[in-house]
C-alpha cells in the first residue's frame, strides 16, 4: 500500500513529519496481509517498509501571482488533500500563511454554521475530500462571498461545479474541464491577472460609456418637452447634434471603451448609471434651454440662438467626459483638448459652420454664454463630488455586509 503515514498506519503521525514541515509530501509505502478484496476500510495490520519523500516545484509565477491577487483584496484560500503540515509550508514560501494556520480537514464541524465560520478564519486546509471542497464553497457563498475555485483533478469537480467562477487547467482532466466556467489553455494561472485585468476593462468601460450615452437621452427627452412646453422651435439642427454627439458622446465612448481600467466590478450597475446620468442630463438640458431662451428673448437670430444652445451643449458635453474620464492621464487630456479643437475649427471656419447651420452670436451673447457653460459646470463638479461620496458610503456599507471575493 501506499498512502500518508498518519493515514495507513495509526502510530504514523510522527514518520516523516519534519520533511512535510520543510514542504515536502510524505508517502509510506507499507505491506499487509490482512487485506480483503473489495473491502475499503484499511487493514489494522500494517507493516511499514520505506517512506517517499516528494517535493512539489512551485511554479515561477507563482507569488507574483498570488500577489496581485492579494493587491487587488482578495482574500485567498488553499484546500488541498495533502498534509495540513505540507499545505502550510508550502503556502508560507508563497507568502500566504505560517504553519499555525493549517486546518485538518478530519476535524472540520459538519454544521454549516460552524464551519461557514472556520472557513472565514482559515487560510489553509489540509486532508480536504472532495465533498469537503464543495462544503467548504457553499459554507463562504452562504456567507455573500463571491467565490472563485481553481483546480485540475477530479476531486475538484464538485467544487468547480458550485463555485461562482470555475477556472481549470488545459492539462486538467476531461471532468474539470467540462464544469468550469474558465479553462487556462497555457495551463499556468500566472494567466488570471490578464483574465481579471480585462474583465475589469470591459465591465467597467461598459459603465462609462453607458453614463455618456444615457446623459444624452436625458438631455435630449428634457429639451423637446420644455421646447414643446415653451412653444420654442428645436434648439438644434439634425447636423448641430451630428457634431455634438461626436465630439462628446460618440469617438471619445469608442476609445474610452478601449482603455485600460482596474476599477473592480461591484453590483449596482444601473443604479450608479441613473444617479450620475439623470442629474448630469438635467443640468445639460436646463443650461442649454437657458442659454437658447434667453438668446431668442433677446432678439437673437434663431440660426444664432441655435448656435449659442450648441456650444453651451458642446462644453457641458465634454465636462461630463472629463468627469467620467478621471483620472485625468495625459492622454485623456489630449482627447478632451482635440475635442474641443475640433469644435473650435467647426466655429471658426466659415465653410464648415455655414456647412452645420451655425451662425455666431452677437459679441454680447458671448459673456452670457460662458457664464451659462461654468455655473452648469461647476454644478456638475459638486453633484459629482457628492455622488461619488455616496457611492463609497454604501460601498463601504455593503463590503461591511458581505465581502466579496473578486
């Protein structure tokens, strides 16, 4: 037979317990003549013959690794079915946990209660059966945890199975393969960073991008009802909205979709949408109605009270970009100030603005304009700041409720 000494042979505990302490798994190759075939309990009688002494390689990625992942706040645990003593020496030279820190999965409670609480306050497991790693699972979900399990044999496919994020190896048998929601095809979990990384970029892009488009839709639904309301002609020509949406809305959402972002993902998705898009879309609408309706009541030209509405628009646009473009790198800054270039050569071209319908205001427009821009601005700063300040508050609260692992 061959197995661990604690395992095949009562009085084995001891045998080999300071090459497991180094790290090192300890097999023991015995032999008896009490065993009977089809019987699975193990035999009373065994004789020791040699011990085998394995050593795992670590892989060279490996704290790098498991580092990031601790960067990021994830709380990591490791269940494996060797050694306690093993497992945690192992784990020490990855810089996870000391030797003290080991559990034996043998003593683990059977009340989901009681072992939902062990699996909060252990890092590492050791002796772990297959349904073990699924009870371990369900004990820290049942507790709000987000839980991601990886692994390559058949022992693990219970766990993969009811783990939120399922990650197999390539190499990994047919039965982990199948269950798991994520394969690593160059087998090496030095991968999951770039996995997370861009999973990352896309969720959280995603938001950004619908927070632009979703302010337009405010804006645009206020605007025809106080247009309409008013009695007022549209405030925008078909080809003025054409430049607006491209300059604020439709090249930056293309790039800002293509940048990197590390923002974690969190649940709430249409909820921090509508808080920063609805307020963002009114002051968008009530500063360019203001600035349209008090140009027309002035006397202005309706091609020229359009023109005053476009440009209020256009720089209120791109101060909801710079907002959701923070932090502001240097070439975020390079795409806000190409924007507003861009707008800049539309108005100062004579071919171009007569091309969009656009006609300049009188010079005494001009000051009612700017101011009409910055208030609406620096109203979207302090509904911003006091957003954002929300949005940590109840984060912090629901971290407080159920920590996620992401």
């Amino acid at each position: 037979m061959l197995g661990a000494p604690d395992v095949l042979v009562v009085d084995g505990t001891d045998q080999g317990s300071d090459r497991a302490a180094a790290g090192e798994r300890v097999l023991m190759l015995a032999r008896t003549s009490d065993l009977v075939a089809g019987d699975t309990s193990l035999p009373t009688k065994v004789e020791p013959v040699a011990l085998v002494i394995l050593e795992d390689l670590l892989r060279p990625d490996a704290t790098e690794t498991l580092a990031f992942f601790e960067r990021q706040g994830v709380t990591l645990k490791v269940i494996s079915g060797d050694n306690p003593v093993t497992v945690a020496a192992i784990a020490a030279r990855v810089g996870l946990v000391g030797d003290a820190d080991a559990v034996d999965a043998r003593e683990l409670p059977d009340d989901p209660e009681a072992l939902a609480d062990v699996a909060e306050a252990t890092t590492v497991f050791g002796r772990v059966q297959p349904q073990q790693k699924r009870a371990l699972v369900s004990a820290l979900q049942s507790r709000g945890h987000v839980v991601a399990m990886t692994g390559d044999g058949v022992n693990d496919v219970l766990a993969l199975k009811d783990s939120d994020i399922g990650v197999a190896l390539g190499a990994g048998s047919s039965a982990a393969r199948a269950v798991a929601q994520l394969v690593l095809l160059d087998n090496s979990f030095g991968s999951l960073p770039s996995v997370v990384a861009e999973g990352r970029r896309v969720i959280a892009n995603v938001e950004r991008v619908a927070n632009l488009f979703v302010t337009k839709t405010v804006y645009a639904t206020l605007l025809a009802v106080a247009v309409g309301v008013a009695q007022l002609p549209f405030p925008f020509l078909p080809r003025q909205l054409t430049v607006i949406s491209s300059l604020t809305i439709g090249i930056p959402a293309f790039l800002l979709a293509l940048g990197p972002n590390t923002d974690r993902a969190r649940p709430g998705f249409l909820h921090r949408v509508a808080i920063f898009a609805i307020p963002a879309g009114t002051v968008a609408a009530i500063a360019t109605f203001v600035a349209y309706a008090v140009a027309r009541a002035e006397g202005v030209g309706l091609p020229a009270a359009r023109t005053n509405a476009t440009c209020v628009l256009c720089a209120i646009g791109l101060w909801v970009l710079a907002l959701l473009y923070r932090p502001l790198t240097f070439p975020r800054r390079a795409l806000l100030i190409a924007m507003a270039a861009a707008f800049g050569v539309v108005i100062a071209v004579p071919g171009l603005r007569q091309f969009y319908g656009l006609s300049l205001p009188p010079i005494w427009i001009w000051p009612q304009m700017i101011i009409i821009a910055v208030a609406a601005g620096l109203s979207l700063e302090t509904g911003s700041g006091l957003i954002h300040r929300w949005i940590r508050h109840r984060a912090a609260k629901a971290r407080e409720r159920a920590p996620y692992f992401e």
